[in-house]
C-alpha cells in the first residue's frame, strides 16, 4: 500500500515537473544591461568634454578680450 501510494505521488510530481519544464523560457535580455551601461558611460564622457571644452572657450575668450584693450580697461565675462 505504503510504496503503491509512494509511487503514485513519484508520477504526480514528475507530470508536474514536465508540465513546468515545458513552458515556454522567457529569453534573458543580458544585452539590454551592458547597452545601459555604455550608454551612460557614453553621456558621462560627453558631458566631461563638454564642460572642459567649454571652460577652456571661456579663458580664449577672456584672453581674447584682454589683447584688444588696453589695460586700463580689463574686461573680463563670467559665464
């Protein structure tokens, strides 16, 4: 009796493994993580070239503006 239920309870457990084996897997999106961090890394650069580039269009310009007057009169702008 002890191994006819045993037995019973072994097929029940393996028809229900087979029914979760078989659905269908979802497909892992590992690409869609390392996109995000390119993309980000990608902005960071930019955004460190942009203010250094910017910072150094700044002082050209002041330096700029300091040749043609005379100096007497020292303009200088703030951003």
């Amino acid at each position: 009796m002890a191994d006819e239920q045993s037995s019973r309870m072994a097929r029940l457990d393996a028809s229900r493994n087979a029914e979760k084996n078989n659905k269908p897997k979802k497909p892992k999106k590992r690409w869609v993580k390392w996109v995000i961090i390119i993309l980000l890394s990608l902005l960071t650069v930019g955004v460190g070239l942009g203010a250094y580039a910017y910072m150094q269009a700044k002082k050209q310009l002041i330096i700029h503006i300091n040749q043609r007057t005379s100096k007497k009169h020292v303009i200088q702008i703030r951003f």
